[in-house]
C-alpha cells in the first residue's frame, strides 16, 4: 500500500515534477509518423508530459517538434501554414525553422528577423515513429537502436492508442503476469468454457511463481507455470526497461519468432498514449494484428483517431449476454487491458490497493523508478539511460532442466539490487 504523496511523486509527469524530469532524460515517441504522410502537409497538435506541441513535417520533408503556442502573442501553430522550411503562424506571420530560429516576421518593418528562437526539440524518425528528447541539452543520450527498428517495414505492425488513464496503471497491468491467464481467458485458457483451442503457452496455472532481477535497463523476471500434462515447466521472461518500456514475448498466440514491445508514454497525468510494435522474422499481417488486439471492431475503437469509442459511463459497451462462453465480455487482448485500466479511474489510488505475491513485478517496477529518481537526486544520471536498446528481449519457453532461466537471455546484464 502506497502513502498518497508515494502514488502522486511515482503518477504525476507535467514541468517541475520528479518524474516528468526522469521521462525527459529519454527519447519518447510523440507520434506516428503516418499522421505527417505528405512534406508540407498539416500539422500535428499533441501532448506530451503535460505539455503541448506542434509537430510538423515541412515542404523539404523534415520532421520538426516546437511549443505549440507562437513565441509572439500565444496563438497556436497547429492551426499554422507549412511551408519549405518551416511553419508560419497565421495571426501575424512569424515563421520558425524547425530548429526554432525565427525565419521571418511579416508584421515588422525591418527586414531582417529579430535574434529569437522559439524553444525546439531534437527528433528523429524511425520504427513508423516521430520520436521526440524533451530534457536538457548537455544530457541528450545516443537515440537507442531497439531491435524492430531494423527489420524490413512489413515485418511489423505499430499500433497507438490514446487512453484516458494514467501511464502508471497502464504499465503496471502490462508487467502483471498473472492477469494474463485470468483476463485473457477466452485466448489464454479455452479451457474454462469447454473449448480446446489452446493459444497461449501453459497459462492454465493461474498463479505463476515470479523470479525477478535487477538489469542495467531496468528489471526482468521469468514467470514459471506447471504443465498439466507433467512435462517442463512454461517459462516467460518479460523485461521492463525505463522508463515505461516492456517487451512480451513470442508464443503459441504471438508466433514463436515474434515479440510485442510496448511503450506507455504520458501525454500527462491522465492521458497516455500507448504504443504497441509487433515484430518478427517473417511479415506480419495487420489486419490479424487488429483481429487479435480488437481493435478491428469499429463500434469499439477507431483507428483513425486513434482512441476507443465508449467510456466509463457506457460501461466500455461490455457485452454481459454472451459472459457464459466470453470471461471478459469483451473481445480482443488489448481491449480488455485497456478497459481494465479506464476502470479504475484517471488515476488510481493506490492507498487502497492490498498487494498479494503475485504483484511482485509491480511492487519492483515501482522500486526501481524510486531508485532511479533517487539516483537523479544525488546528481546521477537515471537508470538505463544509455544501455543497448537491441540487446533487450523476452521469451516463452520450456524452463530449462538445469541451470539458470537467465541463460535464456544471455544478453541482458544483471546488477546488483540496491541497499
């Protein structure tokens, strides 16, 4: 159970707090890069870390990321004209270049613009992304070369969705190992109505046993399940890398080459927009991507917005008549974590929560982000602010007979937990 200001220090992102200056230590993706298809096209309008910007792709087809609102008179540049190099506010004509220099001023007689630069941010595009560094110059850290982003475009399928929760409860049921066979039942255990089309792993063992270990990224922890049947055990090892990052690994429902990373990145206390890249060694089909999540129904989710359609007060459309054969009353893995989360509110309150063994991946999510602000505090530099981002992985196997799960993934590097 968490003390008020402990769920407050460990939720709240926006200027000025702790762990909105941890997030600002790392490059955040702020968009798809779909949505800035055409150089010159219109721009984007979107929240990040409690704060707004423009992003923007010009007429030469460079990527820019400024405050939303014109240095000048406070209008915003989202409703702006983008030109060759730049974007131009339309109240009174300022143009800024995409590093924020000030390029023209249409509303000054002198001709020659004055020394201002609007703030901007470095970026890079790649994975399908618009990816985004918001924090101090002097600190900016390599952009980390995640394993996806390397395969061919048709070897993944980049998925956002845009929820009205905070990001803290959204990573925290993707790092909950033992929802997965309870949530998911209709997928994970068809078992409990009759059925027999097993698509996940050994996940009729509902209460996993956990094995956890600090990394250099963060933590992993391998998930150990009985087989029924009296044959090796199941393992999973996910990893969860800072500040928000996870991958899941491959199996009998992902394909045994692929693997799902997430990143729950906050637009601020209460928004975070998810972001979910499945990968693998052979294409992946997308409309089976939005089969298995749910969001091909349409009167559930849109893709072009982005965002579900119901809400807490709709009941999120659960449809209760078909719960003897449905667990959920809901269809699709990522539709069912994502009404879990909009029910417990914009923010949980975690002063009311009683932890059991089986939330042990959480309560060390919540340590190390604590350590990590710890470590900010004393000067240091946040964990796994620079690792090797294509070294992180996860996997779903036998356990192995002998020897340690970790040999599974010979390329994490363990640490020592903190005192």
């Amino acid at each position: 159970m968490m003390t008020r200001e402990e769920n407050d220090r460990l939720c709240r992102v926006g200027p000025g707090t702790k762990m909105g200056a941890l997030f600002r230590r790392f490059w955040l993706p702020i968009c798809t890069a779909d949505r800035l298809p055409t150089p010159g096209g219109a721009p984007l309008a979107e929240r990040l870390l409690g704060e707004d910007f423009v992003v923007f792709r010009t007429g030469e087809g460079k990527v820019g990321v400024l405050d939303e609102y014109c240095m000048h008179r406070g209008a915003s540049l989202a409703l702006g004209r983008v030109e060759d190099c730049g974007i131009r506010c339309i109240y009174h004509g300022w143009k800024f270049g995409t590093g924020g220099e000030v390029l023209e001023i249409m509303n000054n007689k002198s001709q020659r613009p004055p020394n201002f630069r609007a703030r901007a941010f470095p970026t890079v595009e790649a994975g399908g992304m618009v990816w985004v560094y918001l924090g101090p110059p002097e600190k900016q850290p390599p952009f980390p070369r995640y394993a996806f982003l390397d395969l061919p475009e048709n070897h993944r399928v980049l998925l956002r969705v845009n929820q009205h929760f905070n990001w803290v409860q959204a990573t925290e049921s993707g790092l909950d190992s033992s929802h997965v066979g309870i949530l998911h039942s209709n997928v994970a255990r068809p078992g409990w109505h009759g059925q027999t089309n097993q698509r996940i792993g050994a996940m009729d063992d509902t209460a996993p046993e956990l094995h956890i270990e600090d990394t250099e990224f963060g933590y992993h922890y391998a998930a150990f399940r009985k087989n029924p049947d009296g044959g090796s055990d199941n393992v999973r090892i996910v990893p969860f890398f800072m500040p928000s990052g996870r991958i899941i690994p491959g199996g009998q429902l992902q394909g045994e080459n692929n693997q799902t990373i997430i990143f729950e990145v906050p637009m601020d206390d209460e928004h975070t927009a998810t972001y979910s890249i499945r990968y693998g060694t052979q294409p992946i089909p997308r409309d089976t991507r939005l089969r298995e999540t749910g969001f091909d129904d349409t009167t559930m989710y849109s893709e072009k917005e982005q965002r579900f359609l119901w809400t807490r007060a709709d009941l999120h459309l659960q449809k209760r008549d078909t719960m003897d054969r449905n667990w959920s009353g809901f269809r699709g893995i990522a539709l069912e974590d994502a009404v879990i989360g909009t029910s417990m509110g914009p923010i949980q309150d975690r002063t009311k929560e009683h932890l059991i063994a089986s939330d042990l991946a959480v309560v060390r999510f919540r340590r190390r982000l604590m350590e990590s602000l710890a470590q900010m505090e004393r000067g240091g530099d946040p964990i796994g602010v620079d690792v090797d981002a294509g070294a992180i992985a996860s996997i779903d196997s036998p356990a192995p007979a002998r020897g340690h799960w970790r040999s599974l993934i010979p390329s994490h590097r363990v640490v020592e937990p903190a005192e």
